[in-house]
C-alpha cells in the first residue's frame, strides 16, 4: 500500500510531540516553578501587604518607623531581598508594603527579629486596616534586570 505524504494533523501532533519531548528531556516538570526557578534556584516567598491609614499624617508616622525596619533588613537580613513601602497614586492614605524573601525560611527568620519585634506594635499602635498575601514567586518574569554578558 503505497502512502502519501503526512497529513497536516500529524504533522502538527508530531511537532507538539517533540516540543513536549525537548521540555521534559531539559528537566521541565508541570508546577515546577513552584518550587525552582530558572537554573533551579528557589523560588522566593514574597508578602503584598496592604495598608489604609485613617488620616494622611499616618502615612509620615509610618515612614520613619517603616525606614529603620527597611534599614535593619537591608544592613542585617542577607536573605531578605526585597523590603520596600509603595504609596498609592490614588488613594493618599494607602500604601503598599512588599517584602520578599530568598525562602519561607528566611521571613521567618526575619518575624524572630528584635528589630521587628519593637516595629510591630509601633505599626499596630498607628490603627490601620491591613490585609495581605503570600506568594510564592514563579520566576516567569523577572524582579531585577541583569545586564548579561555577550
């Protein structure tokens, strides 16, 4: 029986074949990203914390609590890669605090902290209406820019 030429179907499926076939053979696994990253470094554990001041001078108070916390994580916290406060474009008494760790481990490490154990009620003291999240990052995009070598 003599055949013709591949139909464009199969063509097709051999193609998703072998693309699944190169993904899993460079050590993709589904979910992965979950856990490793790009060159299978850790994923970091990150917090989106958002804060409603009840008056603007709130925000001020905040600052200069918030700069020594910043400061001490900076200084004090190798693991602690991001410790950063964003203030709204629209709405003066919000903010944004956002906080990433090298692991879950790390921000731990960091809740144990004497510095943070003396920031925490002056924050809790200022009233504010907070709520957050955890995120484990995907290392799909990226945080930083990394200028490569060529």
């Amino acid at each position: 029986m003599v055949q013709g030429p591949p139909s464009k179907g199969l063509a097709i499926g051999l193609a998703i074949g072998l693309a699944i076939g190169l993904a899993i053979g460079s050590g993709w696994r589904s979910g992965s990203s979950l856990t490793h990253g790009k060159n299978n470094e850790a994923a970091a554990f990150t917090l989106a914390v958002t804060v409603n001041f009840k008056e603007e001078a709130d925000v001020d108070k905040f600052k200069e609590i918030f700069t020594d916390m910043a400061q001490y994580c900076r200084d004090h916290e190798p693991d602690t890669l991001s410790y950063d406060m964003f203030e709204s474009d629209k709405e003066p008494k919000q903010i944004l605090i956002f906080e990433r760790y090298r692991v879950k481990d790390s921000y731990l490490h960091h809740r144990e902290s004497a510095v943070f154990k003396n920031f925490r009620p002056q924050f809790a003291a200022l009233g504010a209406d907070i709520s957050g999240m955890s995120y484990v990052q995907s290392n799909v995009g990226y945080m930083t820019r990394r200028e490569t070598a060529e």
